[in-house]
C-alpha cells in the first residue's frame, strides 16, 4: 500500500515522501480502516512519540497523521463494537504509524461510528480539533452558562469549534487572532475580536477561562487576565506565568469515543462546523506539512474516493 512516510528526524520535512510500505498488521482490539480522509498537525515531526513507540524503540519511517475518516476492512482478535463495512472517524494513538496511509491500525475504542450523511473531509477536521476544544473548555476549563472565556486562534482549527461549543453553552466568547481571522471568528459568534498585532490583549479585562493554542508571549500575558477562581488552560506548553488566583492547566488532547460521537451528532443537525482549509491529495501531503502552503482552516489528505 501506499503511505507518506518520513525517513528519521534529522531528516524532517525533506525526509517524508510517498513510498510503498507493508499492509498493517491487526493486533488484538485493533481494526484496519480504509483511510478515505486524514488531519495532521503540522508539528508533529518534533514530537518525540512520532519516531518512538511506547517502550521508547525507534520505529523510522514513520507514517504521520492522527485524525482519519473511513470504513474498516478488518477485524483484530477479540474486537468488538464495530463491524466491517462500517464508516468510522476518530484519533489514533501518537505512538504508532498514522493515518497519512492507504490503510492504519486503530485500537477499535479510539473510533466512534460515522453516520452515512456526514462527508469523510469534514469528519477528517473534526477529532483533534472538536476534542482538544471539549476537553479544554468544559474537562479541564469547567465552562458554565454565563461565563466569559478567552479563545485564543478563535479562527482556527481548535480555536473555532471552541467558539461554537462555548457559545452553545451559553458563554460569552471573546477571540483572539491575526486580523485576518477576524471576519470568521465573528461569524461564528465570538462578541468581541481582539487583533493580537495590533490591538492591546491587557483590554479584555477579567475573564473566567483562557483557552490557549498559541503558547509564548500571549499565554504568559493571559495569566494576569483570568479573575480569580478562574482557569488558565494551555495544548501548547506547562505554563511559565500562573493566574494568581486562580488555575493552570496544560494538557494533550485524549481519544473519546463517546464525545466523538457527540460532536458529529452536533455536525450533523448544524449546531458545529470544522473550519476546512484546503483539501489535498496523498501526493501533495508533505508539501502540505510546509506553512506557506497550508493557508486558512484544516487542512485535510484525500485519500481514497468515494
């Protein structure tokens, strides 16, 4: 089968092209997915789980790609609760070959159901983003009606469904971002839009939530922005500078099938819309990893048609 691979670490995006590799193998509670639709997040050539397995042993080439759109093909020993010929969607494990292939193995609880009338590309957009949102916002963030929180990248991929979730809840929703993200983030309903280049973040006042997917100088600058009792929470990095006040949270974005199939429920009567970007084929991913090339939104690999 076919599958982008990147050769070792030293090597980064000059190192990935589409090569012939094995057919996976399906171990124990595992399925085989025909991959039609794959995300990625660009950095995830530093990652140190993209070249290792779990015990720490190299596993080069390794295949990218955590997010995946398909149908299984095969079952593993002892796999229940789906079946061949089902449409699935879901988050594979940072430890093992990705989704950026004709086939993966997937450990069968990382994938929920995908209805027939939802499109392989937008379910491909919809499990890193629509998870790392839910987790940040309400596992971690402890949202609740009438609050405000603070998205930063609010016209991003993570950033936008967090827009979309908080508003449903009844938040009030303030986003941040470069200003060309400014029309979208207020088409999705942000109440205020704050331009990180040239507006002044220290404006916004106190707010019960930050939710960050920037890091650097404008996590540091948010701590002193969450009202005491409040919650600071950050993907990119542990934070540097805390809430006084308050709570600091960074977290990785963890598999849920439950809350998968929540958010294409969602997806599917309209209530949520992953932001997709351009969408590419197998071929033109590794050109796809490079910024220049990625434009707005999710970018998505079109894997298989149909």
């Amino acid at each position: 089968m076919q599958a982008i691979t990147v050769q070792n670490r030293d090597a980064g995006l000059s190192g990935m092209s589409l090569t012939d590799i094995p057919y996976p193998h399906a171990a124990e509670n595992d399925v085989i997915v025909r991959v039609h639709a794959a995300g990625f997040t660009p950095g995830e050539l530093d990652w140190p789980a993209t070249w290792t397995d779990r015990a720490g042993r190299d596993r080069t080439p390794s295949v990218p790609g955590h997010e995946l759109s398909g149908v299984v093909v095969e079952l593993g020993y002892g796999t229940t609760g789906l079946s061949v010929g089902q449409r699935v969607f879901g988050l594979t494990d940072w430890t093992r070959d990705g989704t950026l292939a004709e086939y993966t193995a997937v450990e069968a609880r990382n994938l929920a159901p995908l209805p027939a009338d939802i499109d392989h590309t937008a379910a491909a957009a919809l499990p890193i983003s629509g998870l790392t949102a839910w987790q940040g916002l309400f596992a971690h963030g402890r949202l609740t009606t009438g609050q405000t929180v603070l998205v930063h990248g609010a016209a991003g991929g993570v950033g936008s469904i967090a827009v979309q979730l908080a508003r449903e809840a009844g938040a009030r929703v303030i986003g941040t971002g470069r200003a060309s993200g400014r029309d979208r983030a207020l088409s999705l309903g942000v109440d205020a839009f704050i331009d990180l280049q040239t507006d002044r973040l220290e404006d916004v006042g106190e707010v019960d939530l930050v939710l960050d997917v920037i890091g650097g100088d404008v996590l540091d600058r948010s701590a002193a922005l969450v009202r005491p009792g409040g919650t600071l929470v950050t993907i990119v990095m542990p934070p540097k500078v805390r809430p006084k006040d308050g709570r600091a949270v960074f977290f990785v974005v963890e598999p849920d099938r439950a809350r998968l199939a929540d958010l294409a429920a969602r997806l599917r009567d309209g209530r949520l819309k992953p932001v997709v970007g351009a969408v590419r084929s197998l071929a033109d991913a590794p050109s796809a990893f490079t910024t220049g090339e990625r434009g707005p939104g999710k970018t998505i690999i079109r894997v298989t048609e149909g």
